[in-house]
C-alpha cells in the first residue's frame, strides 16, 4: 500500500485544492491511502482511502517551533493563524 501525505489549510482548498485532491482519487490506485494534515475544518469527501488529521493536534512541535521564531524577521510563515491549544 501507498500512503500519500498532503498538507492543506481553508484558503488553499478554495484555491484549488480540492480539484487535486478529486483528481487524485480518479487516478491513485485504489489501495492508495491520502493522509491530509489541516490548520482548518474541512469537508472532504467520502471516500474510504481518505484520512484527515488535525495539524497542530498532531505536530505539537510545530506550535513550539512558531512560538519561538515568532519573532524573527526571517522566519516567513507566521502569515498562519494557528489554533492556540
């Protein structure tokens, strides 16, 4: 079995993400499994290869990680609004 791990957020699915991910349950075998990691809710379709993850439940480290270069004018991905826990 494959496993393919995406990640997405509310805005990016809008901007086309879900035509992707319609695309690749077309064409990804059918024992293929999609793991999406998700800053937000979202509505994904039904589909039983299909698995959908909360990214800072998750990825604990990850808030640490922002938090500490919240600060840091190089460090660019702050433009997130992640879900404090």
């Amino acid at each position: 079995m494959i496993t393919f791990i995406t990640s997405t957020n509310k805005k990016y699915w809008d901007l086309g993400f879900d035509f992707n991910l319609e695309t690749w349950l077309k064409f990804f075998p059918i024992d293929c499994r999609i793991i999406i990691y998700s800053e937000d809710d979202l509505l994904i379709p039904e589909d039983p290869r299909l698995e959908i993850r909360d990214l800072y439940t998750s990825c604990p480290d990850l808030i640490t990680f922002i938090e500490k270069y919240k600060d840091n004018p190089n460090f660019r991905i702050l433009d997130i609004n992640y879900k404090e826990s």
